[in-house]
C-alpha cells in the first residue's frame, strides 16, 4: 500500500514537471514561431495589435523580396564559406595544440596552457581595434582572409579538447609508441576517432559563433559581395522604413543551416558536452 501511494506521488510529481518543463519549451520558441508566422503574412498584418498567430493568408512577397531586390544568396554563401572555414580550421588547429598540451610533455607546458586559458578573459572588443590594424596593412579588408583567419584557432577550443584528450587512456600513448607511430600519425589515427563528440561540439561552437558574427564583418567588409548574412539583415533596416516581412523571411532562412546542423550532429553534441571537461 505504501509503495503503492509512493509510486502515485512519484508519477504524479514526474507529470508536474513534464508539464512545467513543456510550458517553459513553449515559451521559449514563441519568438521563433512568430518569427516563421511573421514571415509569411502581409507587411501590415505583420504589426496587427491584437496579433495573429496564423497569417490569414498565405504571402511569399518577403521572401521574394530577399531574393530578387536584395544580394541575399551572396550574404548567405558567404556565411557558409566563412563559418565552414572556420569550423574546420579550428577542429584541425585546435586540436593539433590541445594533443600537444595533453600528451606531449615539455618545458613551461602548464605556463603556456594556462596564458592561453587567460586570453579567454580578454573581450573581443578590446582587440578589435589591433585586429583590424593588423588586417588592414596586411590588405586583407573585403576578403575571406580578413573574416576567417582571426578565428581559425580559440582558447576554448584548445581547453575543451584538452580535457578531452587527457581523459583517453595513457595505455594507448604507450602502444603507439611501442608500434613505432609518430605523433600526427598516432593523432589522426587514434585519437580523431575516439575524439568525434568533442571535435564535432569545437565545429558546432565555431560555426555558430561564424554565423551569428555582426560586429567584425560589419568592421572589416564595405562591399555588398562580402558581407555576411547577419550585416544583410541589418541592411533590410533603415531609418525610415522596416520590411518586416522581407526581415523575418531573411532571419528564418537565416536559422535553417543552424537547424539542419544540429539536427545531424546532436546526438554527438551532447555527449561531447556531458563527457568534456571532467578530468583537469
């Protein structure tokens, strides 16, 4: 009988937070889902007081919009260019230092690791001015080089692989070295395939911040064959007039990479990130 009132308090608190935690899902995405709704209806249904959750009628004008009137597919190819560049530099730089720091002993190894670790203190405000000096006299303003080299390697990519590898058994160092394997041969053989979770949750963190970049491809691009689809956003605004239509159409197609990305490596995502960074 007890375990029986047990059992009923126990599905009765389960349901409790099912429900609380669907609210809360719910809540969440609305923006997200009115931004979807928003994109589909009339300019002027758009900031209709009361709103409307469903368009009354389907409308395709703010997608024609982005696509006709506005270089849209040239700020999203470069988005792709830009952010698959530094996703994969970074997964190949990264972790190339973090092997270095986790396996292979040498003279200041923890001084080293640990001023990397502090540049992770400094906001990316405060080096923007000398970033954009040093881009500038190397005559890389307007190119892919300008918005891809600065953030082809992180200190956080470096710490959260770090950890990562460190927790990989050193019995495998030792049999690697018996066989006669080189470091790089023994870093791509062995530990990029035991290492997929925290490799793809490096990419999937690079390729969000590329895409969701505004302040330096806003500083380091003047053309409209080089900006980035978070300055082509901004360019559907202006003083006088907002698309918002055009706007919520552009920032949906905006989502949709993020989303097909995260749909494919999630699973690998959140084992990356539940079983990094255990070990120091």
């Amino acid at each position: 009988m007890l375990i029986s009132r047990s059992n009923r308090k126990q599905k009765i608190y389960i349901f409790i937070i099912e429900i609380f935690l669907l609210i809360f899902v719910l809540l969440i995405n609305l923006p997200f889902f009115w931004m979807i709704s928003a994109s589909f209806k009339m300019k002027d249904e758009v900031l209709a007081f009361p709103p409307t959750v469903f368009p009354s009628r389907i409308n395709l004008g703010g997608y024609i919009y982005i696509w006709t009137l506005v270089p849209f597919a040239r700020y999203f190819l470069n988005s792709i260019i830009v952010s698959v560049s530094i996703a994969i530099s970074k997964i190949i730089l990264s972790s190339i230092a973090a092997f270095a720091f986790a396996k292979i002993p040498f003279k200041g190894k923890d001084t080293i690791f640990y001023i990397f670790l502090g540049t992770m203190m400094i906001p990316f405000e405060v080096i923007v001015i000398p970033n954009y000096i040093i881009v500038s006299g190397l005559h890389w303003l307007d190119t892919y080089w300008a918005l891809i080299i600065p953030f082809v390697v992180g200190a956080f990519s470096i710490f959260l692989l770090r950890q990562f590898f460190m927790g990989i058994p050193r019995d495998l160092d030792d049999a690697a070295e018996i066989d006669g394997a080189g470091k790089l041969k023994y870093l791509f053989s062995i530990i990029y395939p035991l290492s997929k979770p925290a490799l793809l949750t490096v990419g999937l963190y690079a390729f969000l911040a590329s895409w969701n970049s505004f302040l330096w491809p806003l500083i380091v691009t003047n053309k409209d064959e080089m900006r980035v689809i978070q300055i082509g956003l901004k360019a559907l605004q202006d003083s006088w007039m907002i698309e918002w239509n055009a706007l919520t159409a552009a920032s949906t197609l905006a989502t949709v990479p993020i989303i097909i990305l995260f749909f494919f490596v999630q699973k690998q995502f959140l084992e990356g990130i539940s079983i990094t960074g255990l070990k120091a």
